[in-house]
C-alpha cells in the first residue's frame, strides 16, 4: 500500500512581492513540510532566479517576455523549465503535483489564473482579494462546482475563518473587520490636500507593497476587504462592520448571536496568515514574535471617518449594487493609485475618479467573465481621461 505524501506541494504566483517573500519565509522555516512547484514573477528577474536556486521549484515563469533570456542563462544547469509571458500563468497552476496555489498577484491580473487554478481542482491560498471584488460570486460558485477550497490570506479574513472554526454559520450576528487607520489617521481633508506618496507608504504597523499600502491610507483596502468578506463568508453588507483599531493586535471580531463575541489577536506579521492558509487544518510550530500584554497598556477602537476618506463608504456603495460594480471600484482605484504613485494626482483626487467612474459606467447587474474583462477595460480608459 502506498504511503500518500505529507509534504505538500505548492505553486506561489507573485512570488517575488511581500506576501510571496514571506510565504518562501514559511516553506524556508519547514522543509519537511512542503514543496515549491513553481514560482512566479512579473518583472523581478534577479529576485525570482535567488529564489529558484534555493527552492528548486519545477518551473519558473516571469511574465515580462523579454527577461526570459536573463532566467534561462541562470538557470540552465538546473532541472528547472523557464517559461514566459502572462498567459503563461495559466497553464503553470495545472502542475499535476499542487496542492495549493498561493494567488499574490496584485489587482486584476489574479483573476484568470485564480479560475485557472480552481478550474484544474486546486486549493487556494487567496491574497489577491480583488479576485473576489471582481468577480466574487463567480469564483465562489465555480470553486463550489469544483470542490476547491479558498483558504484567506489577508490577516482580517484569515482571523475571522480562524474564529468560525467549529461555529454554526447561522449562529453568526456580524464581523466586525478592523483597519489601522494607516499614515493619515485622525488628519482632516485640509491636511490630506497636500500629502505626498511618501508620506502615504509609510505605514504604521504592516510592511506591504506599495499598491496595498496606498489603498490602507486611503481605507479603500478595507473596503475591497468588506466586499471579499461577503463572498468568502457568505454575510450581507449590513452585517459587516469596519472599526478603526490602530495598534493592528486584534485582526478582525465575529460576533454571535447569542451576543457573544470571538477575536483572533497577534502582532501585526503577515507570515502568521500567510502560513496557517498554508497548513491548514492544522497548525504548524512557528518562531515568530509573541505578542505581550504588558507591551501594550491599552487597545483604542474608533469609528472611520468615512466623510473624509470617501473609498470605504464607496466600496459599500458597489457592494449594495451588485453586478460589475465592484468592477469598476477596482478599476478605477488601481488607475488612480498608480497615478498618485505617479505624483500626478492628489490624495483626495483618488475617490472623485473612482466615483465619477462608478456614475458614469455602464452598469451590468449579471455579469459574465467577458463582461468583467470589457468592464475593467473601459474603466480603466474612463479614469485615465478623467486624470488628463
């Protein structure tokens, strides 16, 4: 009789970006534990050849074609197959062995190799949450078609999928998810007029890319993780809550209705996330920093200031609407994040674009995967001329 395997075989797309640095992190620390089917990036050419040499993965792809010669010559000792171009990625989330494929792609394009994925029966590790903000109750309906199980990465969806363990979803009354309130806490409009990108990145507590980390400022990531909660747990909008709590210690509440109430707690370290989607349904010894009462006299809780930063209350709005909505949010938010990171809009001009998108869009209340592809297209194309 043969033994299965208890070495579980995973496939990292991004993983040159934080959440993929700190997944190699987790593999690193348990070489027992798992095994690198393939690893990914768009552009990191020297970052994924260090990461190749040391984990061995099957297959390599980075997206930019034009670097593949740069790969390929690294790697031509080793029994590594290189491969290019982003259409790529589909095909290298079929890898026979995988068992999980850990999605850490940034913004739209996580979307159709996150179908890929389900589609060929994988496990996934979800940390590209615009997947589900797109096009949320197709992927959840197609993982259900396939039997695959969508495991969250972000800390506060992964805290609350920790809280519900052994729970009736129907005894649930509400989550509560929580935000920092990133760089700009507390600062009214007049001050936000003239913040810069630099100031912008410079997050309190988590170490993020830059695209996540404007969207923190903004509270737009705590909106396109209000609209992930829905789907990944099944609530309506009037019974998710967002609660500003700045010392990021408790990562999300649910609370029951027999008005009881679980939080999952920790140090703000992504790797904590990151690895119990990684090993679950168990959980594996880790060495990372404790967190310790004494260090913190206090926890604070307030409400977000939606009048100033508009995104959250926007990204409730698309979620009540339905259809391609979300969509356009998105869309429209990566456009005009990339233009603040372009110093050629200000911070406050990031939720008139996508506002003015969201009115002006077609509006499409059952969409298909093409409706999605041709929504983002001309959204994009709609904020750029609104940016001109």
């Amino acid at each position: 009789m043969k033994v299965k395997s208890t070495i579980k075989h995973i496939t990292i797309l991004g993983s040159t970006g934080s959440i993929g640095t700190q997944a190699l992190e987790v593999v690193a620390a348990n070489p027992d534990k798992y095994q690198v089917d393939a690893l990914t990036a768009n552009f990191n050419a020297s970052l994924l050849i260090k990461q190749a040499l040391r984990f061995r993965p099957k297959v390599v792809l980075i997206c930019q074609e034009d670097l593949h010669k740069e790969v390929a010559e690294a790697l031509k000792n080793e029994s590594i197959d290189v491969v290019s171009g982003k259409d790529a990625l589909n095909d290298v989330v079929k890898i026979s062995s995988t068992d999980l494929v850990i999605t850490a792609l940034v913004g739209f394009s996580g979307l159709r190799p996150t179908i890929s994925a389900i589609e060929a029966g994988k496990n996934i590790a979800l940390a590209n949450k615009e997947t589900l903000v797109i096009a949320g109750e197709m992927i959840t309906q197609l993982a259900r078609d396939n039997n695959v199980a969508i495991y969250p990465v972000d800390s506060e969806h992964s805290a609350i999928f920790q809280c519900l363990t052994g729970e009736d979803y129907h005894s649930i009354e509400k989550l509560i998810l929580t935000a920092s309130g990133g760089p700009f806490r507390g600062k009214g409009k007049e001050y936000l007029k003239t913040v810069t990108k630099h100031q912008a990145l410079k997050h309190p507590n988590w170490d993020m890319g830059a695209k996540v980390t404007i969207d923190s400022a903004s509270l737009m990531n705590k909106g396109l993780e209000v609209i992930e909660a829905h789907w990944l747990f099944g609530l309506p909008t009037s019974r998710i809550e967002v609660i500003v709590h700045p010392q990021s210690i408790i990562h999300s509440i649910v609370q029951f209705v027999d008005g009881s109430m679980k939080a999952q707690m920790g140090l703000p370290d992504m790797r904590v996330p990151i690895q119990y989607a990684m090993s679950y349904p168990k959980r594996h010894v880790s060495d990372f920093p404790r967190f310790d009462f004494s260090e913190f006299a206090s926890l604070d809780f307030e409400k977000p200031d939606i009048k100033t930063f508009k995104n959250l209350a926007l990204a409730f709005d698309a979620l009540k609407k339905g259809g391609n909505m979300p969509c356009i949010l998105n869309a429209a938010n990566e456009i005009a994040v990339a233009e603040f990171l372009r110093d050629r809009i200000g911070f406050l001009e990031m939720p008139e674009i996508i506002k003015q998108c969201m009115d002006d869009m077609h509006y499409i209340a059952a969409p298909y995967y093409e409706d999605y592809i041709n929504t983002d297209k001309e959204t994009r194309i709609k904020a750029q001329e609104l940016i001109k």
